[in-house]
C-alpha cells in the first residue's frame, strides 16, 4: 500500500520508519529533493524543530558532502551488480557520524535483474540505522520482489499553480515535470515545431514532410514522441482519434530505448499513423 510523504514523515519521531522504501510520482527533482529532506530529519543534531538547516550534519547534506550520504544512478542505461556490490560494501561498514545512514538509488526501474536480486539480499538483513531508498517515474519496472518488500510512498505532481516556471512548457508536457525540464532545455518553441511538423505531415498524408524534422538524434525523437503522446491524449479520451495511436507511440518509444535505430522508427510510426487516419487530427 502506498502513503504520501507527509505520512512518511510522521513515521520517524515515532521510530516506525521503513527501513526500505520506494519514492515514486512526480518528477526525479521533487523526488530527490524529499530523500535530502529525510536525510536532514534523520541526522540533524540541532535543537528544537527537526531539519535546523543549521548544525554540521545539516550542512554537509546540504552540500552533497555528508559520508552517510550515498548515491547510486545508472551507468550508461542500467543499474549493473557491479554497481549494486559496490554499494553494499559501503553501506555494511560503520556509519562515520553516528547517524542515519541514506541510501538512494535514482531511476531504479533500470536495475538490472541481478542487480535487483542483488539489492533483494540487502534488503532482508539492513545494516542498522540505514534507509534504502528506490527513486523512480516507473514503479511498475522495478521487479516485483523488490517492489512487494519496500513501503512505497506516491508524490503527486505539481498543478499548474505549484509550477515555478514557463506555465506553457509545463503544459506542453501534460504536467510531467521530468518531461517539462527536458523541454525548457530544448527551448518550448524548438519542440513545439517539432509537434507541428509531424501533425502536419500525418494530417497531409505526405510523407516527405518527415524529413522536414531531421537532423533529429535519438534523444530529440524521444523527447518528440513524448510530448507528442501528451498532446494527442486528449483527443483519444474525446474519441476523436483511435487509442492505437497512443499505442503506436509507447511501442516506438520502447523500440528506441532498446537500442533501435532512432530515425527509422520515427519513419514507421508516421507510416503506421498515417494508415491509422491521420486525417482526423487536423
């Protein structure tokens, strides 16, 4: 069962904090900022109310130089057993300040199978006075055994009124904030060109039009076919236009994450769009 963080929160005065927990929602920026967060509540030696923001412990978290700190991302596309072993020499020698020690692994949805049996074994016997935390957008791509022994906790993404920045980036990408900062990187109007170009050359029917788009790289058609799942969704809950085009989109998108040449299929899908009746979008 899954709680919001504030709830997460209360758990740790009363000493009924997990010690294995799955972060997931939001974006990765909000996600992290809520690990730093518990961290400063876990190790804070200040007087009074819990973070100071003041005391040592408080300021080497703040600074990324606290050494019960540990961060572990993917190299390269995956989490590797390499990654996860080296972790866990770390986290069995004694903590160095006395504290908490805080774990986290960002984008753990790309754990690999024995990195993630790996991690399972960590789990069941933790060091004491250690917190191992999973950050994720996919909760649903971290296997099954490690998702069933950790307390997941759900950050709902930001409204409009709670976004700090460009209003139309933000709805461009349909209220994904990891999506809207990659967008704010390639500049709004930059990628919404890229929207119209392929909505036109589906509308038209003239596939010559896709080559209007390239020179794209493969993070670009990423980015392209993201937002541009975002933009159609709406018209499939309308039922204006066939689900199928959705479908076609994540499958595309799937492809090029699996290493699939990038180019071609965005070549595909405007083919497959443009079958499914690319007319109806105009």
């Amino acid at each position: 069962m899954s709680m919001n963080y504030a709830l997460l929160k209360k758990a740790v005065p009363e000493g009924k904090l997990a010690h294995f927990l799955l972060f997931h929602g939001s974006g990765a920026e909000e996600r992290y900022r809520a690990v730093l967060d518990l961290a400063l509540v876990l190790n804070c030696r200040g007087d009074g109310e819990k973070p100071c923001g003041h005391c040592p412990a408080c300021k080497k978290i703040l600074s990324g130089n606290h050494p019960d700190i540990h961060m572990v991302k993917p190299f390269k596309a995956s989490i590797g057993i390499e990654q996860v072993l080296t972790f866990q020499s770390k986290i069995y020698r004694k903590t160095y300040e006395g504290g908490f020690r805080v774990c986290l692994m960002e984008e753990a949805d790309k754990l690999t199978l024995p990195a993630a049996n790996a991690l399972l074994k960590i789990t069941e016997e933790p060091p004491e006075n250690t917190v191992i935390i999973l950050s994720t957008s996919n909760a649903e791509g971290v296997i099954g055994t490690l998702r069933s022994r950790a307390q997941t906790v759900y950050f709902s993404p930001p409204n409009e009124g709670e976004w700090k920045d460009e209003i139309e980036v933000f709805r461009l990408s349909g209220g994904d904030p990891d999506l809207a900062r990659l967008i704010q990187g390639y500049g709004y109007q930059q990628v919404r060109n890229w929207i119209e170009k392929y909505l036109k050359l589906i509308y038209s029917g003239d596939f010559l039009e896709l080559f209007k788009l390239f020179p794209l790289e493969k993070q670009e058609i990423l980015l392209l076919l993201q937002v541009l799942a975002h933009t159609l969704k709406g018209m499939v809950a309308a039922k204006k236009i066939s689900p199928q085009f959705l479908y076609e989109i994540g499958a595309a998108i799937e492809m090029i994450r699996r290493q699939a040449n990038s180019r071609l299929v965005l070549e595909v899908l405007a083919i497959k769009h443009i079958r499914l009746g690319g007319t109806e979008i105009g």
